[in-house]
C-alpha cells in the first residue's frame, strides 16, 4: 500500500513538471518568435544623394566624376533639340551637370534669359516647385575652372556667376547660357568657365535668340527647358 502511495506521488510529481517545462518552453519559443519578428523589420535607407554645401560638394564631384562619365546630353525644347558635348578636363562642372541632369533638375525649366544676339541662358524659372528642388539638392557654388584652353565661341556651353556679390566669380551650378553671337565672346574667357559646347541644334539655339523679350531680358512667352537627357 505505501509502495502505492509513494508511486503515485513520483507519478504526479513528475507530470507537474513535465506541465511546468511545457509552458516554458513555449514562453521561450513566443521570445523567439517576437525577436524574430523585431530582427525582419527593415531599417530606413539611408538617402542616395547627400545634401550639398560649399563644404563637400567639391568631394562629392571629385568621386561622382570617376564613376559617372557620360559627356552629352540632349536639351528638348518647344522649339526642337539640343545636343551639347561636355569636356572632360572641367570635370567638376560637367560632373555637375550631369548629377544635375540624372536629378532631372532641368527638366521643366526655362531659358528665362535671352539677349539678342549674345546668349540664351537656361535651368531656372518663376516656378515655386523650382526653389523647393534646390533645397532638396542643397546650397553650393563651384569654383571658376578657365584655364583649359576652352573659349566662349558661338555654342559654346558656360556658366555664369552666382547673383550673389563675389569676387572670384563662383558659378551658379544650377544655371548654363549658350553663346549665340557669330563671333564669340571671348573677353569673358577669364571671367566664366566654358565646360562643354554645342555640336547639333544651333539653329534651335537661332530661333530661342530671336524670340521677343521684355525689357529685362525675360521671354513674354516662356521658352521651356522639357527635359534634359544623357545621350551616346
């Protein structure tokens, strides 16, 4: 009768505990399984375009230029295109325009500036959308590079100073202007950087420079900058 008893006990004994590690090895696998469920959430990215500043836009286009080397695009306009071939050996300004153009900064811009029979100047607007653009890509000014041996003939591709006040001509890197004068304006090789030239469209760069301006220069009818494209 003890003996029994007593087996009974280890018996009973030993299915509470058999209970008592059920439960918890099953807490144990609801851990895991949450842990899991912690470690599978995907972390943000982080963005793929640092913001620009005078301190690193430099850096940036010393590194975008050796893997990013495509030298023309194509500028469509109302008034048909464009094709512009940018040199290699200002390679911070083509970098630029580049980086700029696979940003597709330009696209929905304007040649908000034309002076007969000098230049055409392009890639900014009026547009609110524009500004907020900019913020996004960042605030910087490029360094003048006008010891290539390149001149402002007619197509040739330059870019102008920034409209704020500075002595070195630091360039505006969101805007370009087109030579269209027959003869060139070589007296402002010193002054602005020529980075690239047109090779087909010339007569499209004709028409812009022949449209009716007000007296600040501004088109009355918008001439729009559709897009601008990478091209072999």
């Amino acid at each position: 009768m003890r003996f029994l008893l007593s087996l009974c006990i280890i018996l009973l004994f030993i299915s509470c505990e058999d209970k008592q590690t059920s439960k918890q090895t099953e807490k144990s696998d609801k851990k895991d399984s949450v842990a899991e469920k912690t470690m599978a959430i995907p972390k943000p990215k982080a963005s793929e375009y640092p913001k620009l500043t005078d301190k690193n836009a430099m850096e940036f286009f010393l590194e975008y230029e050796k893997e990013h080397k495509e030298n023309k695009v194509r500028i469509t306009t109302d008034f048909g295109t464009i094709d512009i071939h940018l040199y290699d050996k200002t390679k911070f300004h083509r970098a630029n325009f580049i980086y700029l153009t696979k940003r597709k900064y330009f696209d929905g811009t304007q040649f908000y500036r034309v002076v007969k029979n000098f230049v055409i100047q392009g890639g900014s607007s009026d547009d609110y959308n524009l500004a907020k653009r900019r913020r996004k890509i960042g605030k910087y000014l490029l360094p003048p590079d006008t010891k290539r041996g390149y001149t402002h003939k007619r197509g040739a591709v330059s870019m102008p100073s920034s409209e704020i006040e500075n002595a070195y001509k630091l360039a505006s890197p969101f805007q370009f202007f087109i030579i269209q004068r027959p003869g060139g304006a070589d007296y402002l090789d010193k002054d602005y950087t020529v980075f690239g030239e047109v090779i087909s469209g010339m007569d499209i760069v004709d028409k812009i420079n022949s449209v009716k301006t007000d007296d600040g220069d501004w088109p009355l009818h918008n001439v729009y900058i559709r897009k601008i494209e990478i091209i072999k």
